[in-house]
C-alpha cells in the first residue's frame, strides 16, 4: 500500500516520521515501510543503495546492497509487494528479502 512522501516526511496509515534522504515512494508492506530514496541525493559515480526499509516508529531496518552494476545501480521503486520485486535503474528487475533486505534474484528487463 502506497504511503504519502513529502520532501524527508513519510506518512500515512498511523506512520509518520522523518528520514535522511528526499523520498521519491514509500510502501507498506507487511508492518513494514519500504522507502525508495532519491538516487540524486547519495554520491555521484557509486551504487546509490538507495532503497531502506524501516519499522512504523522509523527505525531503520535494512538497506538494500548493490546488485554490482556500478554507477547506474539505483532502485527505482516497488513493482511487485507479494512477493517484494524492486525496479533498478540499470535495467533489472530484483527480488528482495523483506526480512533481510537481501537481493534473492535479478532478471534483466532492458
């Protein structure tokens, strides 16, 4: 279920806190909310990691790795919630752990 963003808040069913980063979605999945980042705002020529999981006070979970393709690797948002499929802006789509934050599959979608 989508979440409302606004710059760093997140908020929307009983959640509301705010975060690091510009937001450009956040989902709840699960008493989970997954928040896809900006990839603007984290450090230019490097994986962006920008996708972060917190729990519904905004504590910080997990952060997702890199999936190894270098600059261009940054999430785009959540395609699929059951189960978690990420897109990434290096033309892959991921399947995430929602527990752990760990990239279980890619499949390539360009």
């Amino acid at each position: 279920m989508q979440l409302e963003v606004s710059g760093h808040w997140i908020f929307g069913e009983g959640v509301r806190f705010e975060v690091e980063y510009p937001a450009l979605e956040a989902v709840w999945i699960n008493g989970r909310v997954l928040v896809t980042f900006d990839w603007m705002a984290f450090e230019r020529n490097a994986p962006a990691q920008n996708l972060f999981c917190y729990d519904s006070s905004g504590n910080l979970l997990w952060r997702a790795p890199a999936i190894g393709m270098g600059a261009v690797d940054a999430y785009t948002g959540v395609t699929n919630e059951e189960p978690l499929w990420v897109g990434n802006f290096s033309g892959f789509n991921c399947r995430i752990d929602e527990t752990s934050g760990q990239v279980l599959e890619t499949c390539f979608t360009k």
